[in-house]
C-alpha cells in the first residue's frame, strides 16, 4: 500500500473527483447512498425509469450498482442496439409514412433483446454447443407444460444469432420483419431519389389500391409478431430461469438521452421500451431500470395511441437533491479526498473558510450557486481548489469569489448543451439577459422577453420554430391588447423549467426555482402585477447580472 506523506496544505490538485460517472476517482470510495439510490437498488421497490436532469447523478448511481452486485448487473448500452439501423430500415419508414402502428413490433424488439440478455447472462451463453445445452436442460424442466414447450420454440428460431453480439441479433429481427413486407408486397421496398425517403414512386401496392387498404394490410402484418409466444416465455422468465434471489438480476439502459435516433419515431421506440420493461414487473427477481433525462422524458407522449400514461408514471423515479443530501456527499468527498493527499478531513468545514456575518455561510454561498445537483457543487469546489492563490490548509472567500466567473461560465454553457438540442439557438436567448439587474420587475423581465420574441429576425438564428411556436399569442393579439399571461406565461415558463430563472411573489422571502417546486409557474396567480424575476445566481457572473440596492440591503439584513 502507498502511504501517502501527511501535510497542512492544500494543493492545487486537490479536487472532490469528476462531475461524470465514468471519469470520477472518488465514486467507489466516497459513493453517497441517498434516498434514491436506496429506491433504484431495491427490488421491492417498483419505481424503474429514472428520470432526472443532467448532472443529477443517475449514471452514478447505475454504475455504485454495478460495483454492489457484481455478477448480478447487465448493461445494455443503446449504441448496441442498432436503433438508428432500425429507423433507416425501408419497411419501416414506409409503414411509418403509412401511419400502420408499429407499437407491437417496437415492443416485441424490446422484449426480445431483455430477454434473450438475461438468459445469455443466466446459462452463460456464447457459442451454439452452450445454447444446446441451456434449451435441452430447460426443455426437461418444462417438459409436462405444453404452453412453455410452445414458447420455447421461439428461442429456437434464432438458431444462428442467439449468441452473437447484440446488435447483430437485433439487425436479424428487423430484417425478417421487412422480408415479411416485401413478401406480402411481392416486390422489394425501393428508395426514390436521395436520401432515403420513400415516395410516390417507391410505394409498394397497385397504384388502384388505396391508401387505407394498403395500411390495413401492413397493420395485419405487425400485428402478427411473436408477442403471445414472447409473453409465455416471460412466464418461464420467472418460474424457471431467474426462479429464486439468488439468480436475482438487474437490467441497466442508460444514456438514452443521446441523439441516437431518428426524431421521427424516438417518442414510439422508447414508449415502447417503456411498455416491455412494464410487462417484465411480473417477474419477481427481475429489475429493469431505465435512465432518461427529464428534458427527454418530458417529450414522450405517453398517452398517444392508448398508452396509459399515468401507470408509466406512477413508475417513475425523479431524482432529486437536497442541501443536506449535497453537504453529506461533500463531507464523504472531502474526506475521501484527504486520504489521497494526505490530509486530515472530517468534513468540508475542514477545508473552506469560516462563516462570517458581512458573507454568510459559505456552504450556503456555494450552493445558492448550484442547480442543487452533485455536478454544479463538485464543479465549483474544484474550480476554487485549482485556482487557489493562498496556499494554506483552507480555501479562502477570495478563493470562492474569484472562481466564480470561471464555473458560472462553464454552468451556462452545460445550461446550453443540455437543452440545445430540443431547443437550437438558446444560448442567444440567454444572452438577452446580460447585464439585467437581480431582481427584474415584471415590466422589466417582459421586456427582455420581448427581445427573445424577435430573435427569428436575426440572421442564422437557430431557434426560429421553438420561439415563434412560443410566442404566437404575441403576433395574434391583433387588437394591441396583451394578454401578459397567454402572451408571456410560455416562454417564463419555459426558462423556469430550464433552472435559468426563478420567481418571487408580492411580499413572499423566498425566491423559487424550479428545483425547488417544478409546477411552480403554472398558477396564473404566482406572476401577478408584483411578482419579481430572477436570474438563477449560478449564471451571474457569466451574464455579468447587477445586483439591485433593494436587494443588497435585503440580503444584508438577512445575514445579520
């Protein structure tokens, strides 16, 4: 073991770990079990879509499973499934162009890649001889079941692939779905011109048939997928493979939220996903859990085509971090931490300057600056180490202030990549607000709003179609008289769902913000004549925000 010689400084490369999951020294060692890594690791627990925002720590929490049940974790990783495969596929487009529902197929995919990893993971399969093995052995112990007999033939039907790579076993599925296509079309599914777009011209069918006969047609096509066959194995799933805890096992699919798919049907493939991982709560030992960005959560529609949108929710785990939860996982970091370099920490108070009655706690300082998410306070602890100019065993408030800028900078440009790419062009929206004051009246923050309303007439701008769909009433209002709630209420409530800005009402202390109450906006009352708008103070520096003299004083007399 390397000891590591004792010492009273802190150095430069001092630092409470990474921000990310897969790059984090400090996860194993200095791992903080919230509340909702207690409800992602329990099995009595129903709750399995994860659904949290960037830098909340759902792929930590997936990875401190992995490390707690090794043997017992399968990661499915979404760039091994071939999804953008899938939507290129010609049947599929086209049956899309159609509007034939593809639901059964999408969720018989999904049920079939589950499946069949658990049991290669089970009976260790991975080659022909280990397959043979594993269904002759499972053939004898369901032998006097003649329903599980029948589904078992299922499995035999991919006699050549089952072992293979994920992505391979998948490609195969899609393939004889569109040979079932072409077979039914007697002629092979063409692209007309480029691209890859289906037309006219490539249509499959008489040209006197028409549209909806052809549809119906394809819908018989879809609906005769294997999920009654699918369905039963589920059942051997649970009575016979993963039949006791000790073949208990979990299921990751994370980093769903990378653009790893066509727009067009990644609200369906993940519904869908959604759907298998319900049908499979049936089995007891069994674990599915799903890790969606809320930003992405939020555009699934669960309650298109008879999806029943409230059971998928009532399954739902949002993530979400208090200031005691953040000064906890500080405290283990910072201990964690010491040991690497040498020092002596029990806590953070160890290593950040003392509170004072001019500058209040600087905890409360640090995470008055966060989202309330691990990522921002690990982010800014670390801007203040690497930067430190005083060279002693504690950081000062100098130290903290004079980081600032740098990590204010970094937060709205995460603030950027995380919701960029639902809404192009928002970083222009965000610098409209550069140099407003803290608070904004609500004339004042109007204004501002009026400025992002005209961002579509600046040239290259990317964010024409999201702004001009939010700000239609304001070009509808014809008569001059402005409705400031039907006029103003979307876009507010959309830089307050992005944790931009926060609110405060009349006479009320607290500024809110949308971690702290998500549906905060959505009553008309709350954004009254007298309501005051904030920029979240995360992005201060970065949009050099002026501090109001009302406010100032209010602070003042707050901290004494």
């Amino acid at each position: 073991m390397l000891l590591v010689p004792r010492t009273r400084r802190l150095r430069s490369d001092f630092n409470l770990g990474a921000g990310q999951a897969e790059a984090d020294p400090l996860l194993s060692e200095a791992f903080y079990e919230s509340g909702d890594y207690c409800a992602i690791r329990s099995r009595r627990d129903p709750r399995c879509f994860v659904v949290a925002r960037t830098g909340a720590g759902k792929s930590a929490a997936l990875t401190r499973l992995e490390e707690e049940f090794p043997g017992k974790v399968i990661r499915i990783a979404p760039q091994d499934l071939s999804l953008p495969y899938i939507t290129d596929m010609q049947a599929v487009k086209y049956l899309d162009q159609l509007d034939v529902r593809l639901d059964l197929f999408f969720e018989a995919l999904w049920k079939h890649v589950l499946l069949v990893e658990i049991i290669r993971h089970r009976y260790n399969v991975d080659s022909p001889v280990a397959k043979q093995n594993f269904l002759r052995s499972l053939m004898e112990k369901i032998s006097r079941d003649p329903g599980k007999r029948e589904a078992l033939k299922y499995l035999e039907e991919f006699e050549g692939k089952f072992w293979c790579e994920t992505d391979q076993r998948v490609r195969e599925i899609v393939e004889k779905f569109e040979r079932s296509v072409e077979r039914d079309a007697g002629a092979k599914l063409a692209i007309a011109g480029q691209g890859g777009n289906v037309s006219g011209k490539g249509r499959v069918g008489t040209s006197s048939e028409s549209r909806t006969e052809e549809a119906e047609r394809y819908q018989r096509i879809v609906n005769e997928t294997q999920l009654a066959r699918l369905n039963k194995m589920i059942s051997v799933l649970n009575e016979d493979i993963i039949d006791s805890p000790q073949n208990a096992v979990y299921v990751i699919i994370d980093d769903l939220d990378t653009q790893w798919v066509d727009e067009r049907l990644s609200n369906d493939l993940v519904r869908c996903l959604f759907s298998a991982v319900l049908s499979l709560k049936r089995v007891q030992n069994l674990k599915v859990l799903v890790a969606l960005r809320t930003n992405i959560f939020e555009t699934i529609d669960f309650g298109q085509r008879g999806a029943q949108g409230e059971k998928f929710r009532s399954l739902v785990l949002n993530m979400k971090w208090t200031r005691a939860d953040l000064r906890e996982l500080l405290d283990e970091r910072a201990r964690a931490a010491g040991r690497e370099a040498g020092l002596e920490i029990d806590s953070m108070a160890d290593v950040i300057p003392h509170g004072n009655s001019r500058r209040g706690d600087p905890m409360d300082h640090i995470l008055d600056r966060t989202l309330l998410r691990p990522r921002d306070a690990i982010s800014y602890l670390n801007e203040c180490f690497s930067s430190a100019i005083g060279g002693g065993n504690r950081l000062t408030w100098e130290d903290i202030s004079g980081s600032e800028r740098a990590y204010s900078t970094d937060r709205l440009l995460a603030l950027r990549d995380e919701w960029g790419p639902s809404y192009p062009g928002v970083i222009d929206a965000f610098e409209v607000f550069r140099g407003c004051s803290y608070p904004m009246t609500r004339t004042d923050f109007q204004s501002r709003l009026d400025e992002v309303m005209l961002l579509p007439a600046k040239r290259n701008f990317a964010g024409v179609e999201w702004v001009e769909s939010l700000s239609r009433n304001m070009w509808n209002s014809g008569d001059g008289k402005l409705d400031w709630m039907k006029v103003y209420k979307p876009l507010t409530a959309l830089f307050f769902k992005f944790g931009f800005m926060g609110c405060r009402e009349g006479r009320s202390p607290e500024v809110v913000y949308s971690h702290d109450d998500p549906d905060h906006v959505d009553h008309h009352v709350r954004l009254g004549p007298d309501c005051e708008f904030f920029i979240h103070p995360a992005f201060h520096c970065a949009l050099d925000v002026q501090l109001a003299e009302s406010e100032w004083r209010r602070l003042s007399s707050h901290r004494h």
